[in-house]
RNA sequence: GCCCUGGUAGUGUAGCGGCCUAUCAUGCGGGCCUGUCGAGCCCGCGACCCGGGUUCAAAUCCCGGCCAGGGCGCCA
C-alpha cells in the first residue's frame, strides 16, 4: 500500500495552480512531490501520522497525505531525547506538520527521507482508534461505514472516489462537447414522476410533497422550451424496501434529454459519454487501479446492439424461460450476460414493461423505443425515445394505470410545439462500481444511504 | 419484502451445554533496541448484540427484537 503511492500529484489538470503556492498554505509539497531531487531543500509536509517504527535510538515515521507517504526519520542524538520522546510517543493518525531537510537515501524505500528541524503537533489523535488505518487486520464494511471518516483515510478508499471523479469528468466532457446544456430541476416535487417507484414524502409548508425520484418530467420539459440537449447530475431518492449490494436509496443520476433525434441517437451519446469516461480513468487513474488491482475494459465503438426478443431467445435455449412482455429477471439476463461478457444495448422492448413516456414503434405498437445499457447480466442505463404525441402519451398512461390528471403540468408542455426527442440516466455508482471492480454499491458512494442507514 | 447464514476485546477471529478465570492476530499502555520498511523481543490491558425462557449449569440450546453477510424479487 505504502508503495503504491510514490510518484506525482495524482491526475492533476495541467491548468492547475499549484495548492502550496496559495500565501497561507502550511505545507510546500504534498509527500508525493519530496523526491531525490530535492535533495538538501528546506521542505514542509502536513498530515496523519500513519506509523511509527521506533528503533531506539532512531525512529521512522511514515507522514500520510492525500497523494500519498513521505518518510520522516528522527535521530536521537541529533534532535535530542526529549523530542525523540515527545514524537515518537505520538498516536496514529495524529496530524502534525514537519519541517526538515530532504535527504537522498539509499536505505528509504522511497529513494528520499526527511530530516526534521521541527515537528508541530496540529491534533493529537485519541486511542484506540475506532478503525485502524495502518493495521493489518481488515473490516467489515459496516464498521468502515460507521467510522467512514477514518476509512476514507486508506489509500485503496480514496482510490475509489479519485476514479469516480475522472469517470464523471470525462462522462461531462463528453456531453459538453457535444452541445449538452447542464441544468438543475428541481429535487422536492409534487407528484410521483413515473410511478411505480415509491417516493419519500416531505413536509412543503403546509402541503406534502416528494423527493424527486428522477428529473424525467422536467428534462423532458426543457425539450419543449427548446434547450435542444442538456443533462443534469443530480441525487435521485427512491423509497424501495430492497436492501441488496446494488441498491441504495439515494443516488447520483446522471440525466441527458436531447430533441430532433430518436433512441440510436441517445445511444450513439451514451457510448460515446461512457468510452470517454473510461478513458479519462485508464489516463488519470493509471496509480488509483493499481491500489486496487483492477484494468478497467475498454469498450470499442459502438457497442453491440440485440434486441429484447433474441434475448428471449438466448435464454430459453439455454432453458430459461421468459414469458414475452415480463422484464428480463435476474437469470435470464445472466444467460445474456454469459454470451456477451462487455458493454452492449438490448433495443426494442415491449411497451408492458417500460414506462408511460416510452414511444411505440409505428410499426408495431407492441413494442417501444426503448433501450437497456448492460455490462455483462448487469443494468447499468435505461432510455429511450419519448413518446411527443400527447394524444398518445395519455393513451399510455391510462393503459399503465396513470391518471393523466395528476400530470397535467406535465402534459400541457406537449400542447405547444413538442419537438421528438430521447434521452437517457445512468446510476453514477453503479458504473463507478463497475470500472473501480467494487463489490458493495456502498463502497462507491461516500455516505451511503439504505434500508437501515442514515447515519453518517 | 422473502429464504438461508451469522452477531465474542477498538478491529478481525477461535470456541458452539460443565474442561471458559474465553483462543489467536492486530491494536492500545509500558520496557529494550541507530536503518526500519507487515521491524523485532519482553510485560500488561481489553470482549460473549439486546430482552425473555429451558437447565443443577448457557458465549454455546429455544423464542422475540435489532443489526450484518449471501441469494431472490424490484430497480439506475
């Protein structure tokens, strides 16, 4: 672990401006910055004390910061017993800063050791720790949830959160060089977006009110005020009982609508985005995937496209059986998911069992204009081309079971000049668990919120 | 929400009716040690999820609760 963090700044920008050269700012260099070069510079680093190897008359402390561990050897006869003392008697992941004289050293692991001239103590931390850092044993995901704090302190955790960034920023780089607007709908609503989904109530005053479950209506809604393309990255909250490694009840929905297209073209958006995600990852993150021991894949363009009718098939000739116009389950999409081990689209699905705002097919209104995102046997997206005709549409909702009434502030958008258009949500978790090789949903999320968890 | 499995020092575990004054590791406190890098050695500290029950006797068996892990359903 300590040595998977050598080298440079992590995946900085290049329009960066250095964070030591800020007036007020404590330390000249990040751990990751002291190397041999420096040999003989007057140097300051702050952080955690990560471990202490005191060996009497010298002693090794490893400082820990964000970008990773810098050695800080301490002579007795050369700072004197009382500070020896004073420093090596420190509990982990106490933060102090260090001022010293960077050394070449053939003995350091790194190549590089400090000398310090003075070491000040910035917060002792109390013992025992709740979570050990530095330790040996590991544990369960519950307790590092509890102690999150302390957990996100391990290299390996934060890789994850470093990955996540760059995934989301290659993600928005993607969209806003293809015209994509961001915007911000609103997350306390008044009535269930598409049903189905169980929605947490609010107190709005003296009314009652939702927490969005997904910015659907109102992406839609900018389509006919003529934004032409946008996206938003937004938590979407969802009330459901489940309580499994897939699922959390708040999450981070990346949303994009976009008009004068049908469902190829959000798909062609959607890989593109992804692909430019991946790459952003396997370009900034290379240090990060190795922490964790993973290579993410790289999918070529386009993705393979299979319809919901050959999945059907795939699955019961390999003796599962799906009833048409059922959702695929969980073993039929695994029997899928064996036959095309990456990143792919199932198109085409019957109108049963997607939403109201789905547009049929002309041709045969049975089925709709809708696609699944996979990777394997799992979801990762779901979109489409939105049904635009409002006559249609609340035919539709009646058929789901809708009350086109409860919609109205919806409907009336589609009264007016409704442009065709088509879109798309990707779980920002989901795909961070994917590319980081994580097994808990949890683990991609900083604070995560479930069935039995609202605290931190 | 359903099915299965489990909850023992700060952390991770062993024990599964009396050999338990509860195992081991890690951690923490103290001591020794001038090149560690999972440092080493010596001494010490620290725990049976909660509530009922069965039994001469419960960490161990039974019931309820809470929490967790694995599967399923639903979903992003």
């Amino acid at each position: 672990m300590v040595g998977d963090m050598r080298g440079e700044i992590s995946g900085l920008s290049p329009r960066l401006i250095s964070p030591h050269r800020h007036p007020r700012a404590m330390r000249t260099h990040y751990t990751a910055e002291i190397n041999p070069s420096l040999d003989g510079e007057t140097v300051r680093v702050c952080g955690w004390v990560h471990d202490i190897r005191n060996l009497g008359g010298i002693a090794f402390l490893l400082l820990r910061d964000r970008e990773g561990i810098v050695q800080i050897t301490l002579i007795k006869k050369e700072i004197g017993k009382e500070m020896f003392k004073e420093i090596t008697s420190l509990p982990r992941e106490s933060v102090i800063c260090v001022e010293g004289r960077v050394q070449r050293s053939e003995q350091a692991r790194m190549g590089v050791e400090i000398l310090p001239a003075s070491v000040k103590v910035l917060n002792r931390a109390k013992t025992p720790l709740p979570l050990g850092v530095a330790d040996r044993v590991g544990a369960e995901l519950d307790t590092r949830l509890d102690n999150r704090f302390i957990d996100l302190r391990k290299p390996e955790v934060l890789a994850v959160f470093r990955i996540r960034h760059s995934l989301l920023a290659g993600i928005r780089d993607a969209l806003m060089r293809e015209g994509f607007i961001e915007v911000h709908t609103p997350k306390i609503i008044a009535t269930a977006t598409e049903g189905g989904t169980n929605l947490f109530p609010v107190r709005y005053f003296e009314r009652d009110a939702y927490l969005s479950q997904s910015p659907q209506l109102y992406k839609q809604i900018l389509m006919a005020a003529g934004f032409d393309r946008v996206f938003e990255v937004a938590p979407a909250f969802r009330a459901e009982e489940h309580d499994t490694s897939r699922h959390l009840n708040e999450f981070i929905s990346i949303d994009v609508e976009m008009s004068f297209t049908d469902e190829e073209g959000a798909m062609g958006v959607l890989e593109r985005a992804l692909v430019s995600g991946i790459e952003r990852v396997l370009e900034e993150r290379e240090r990060e995937l190795e922490t964790l021991g993973v290579q993410p894949h790289l999918p070529e363009l386009p993705f393979t496209r299979i319809t919901y009718d050959e999945c059907v098939d795939i699955a019961s000739r390999k003796g599962v059986e799906v009833e048409w116009g059922e959702d695929l389950s969980a073993e039929a999409l695994k029997a899928v998911g064996e036959e095309i081990p990456t990143y792919y689209f199932i198109t085409r699905w019957p109108m049963e069992c997607k939403p109201f705002y789905v547009l049929p097919f002309e041709d045969d209104p049975r089925y709709g204009r809708a696609f699944d995102l996979m990777f394997g046997d799992r979801e990762i997206t779901s979109g489409a081309q939105r049904n635009h005709i409002p006559d249609l549409l609340r035919e539709t909702m009646v058929k789901k079971g809708l009350n086109p009434k409860n919609f109205e502030f919806y409907l009336r958008a589609f009264e007016y000049g409704m442009p065709p258009h088509a879109g798309w949500a990707i779980g920002l978790e989901r795909i961070t668990m994917i590319v980081a090789g994580l097994k808990n949903i949890r683990e991609a999320t900083l604070f995560p919120r479930d069935r039995n968890r609202l605290v931190p």
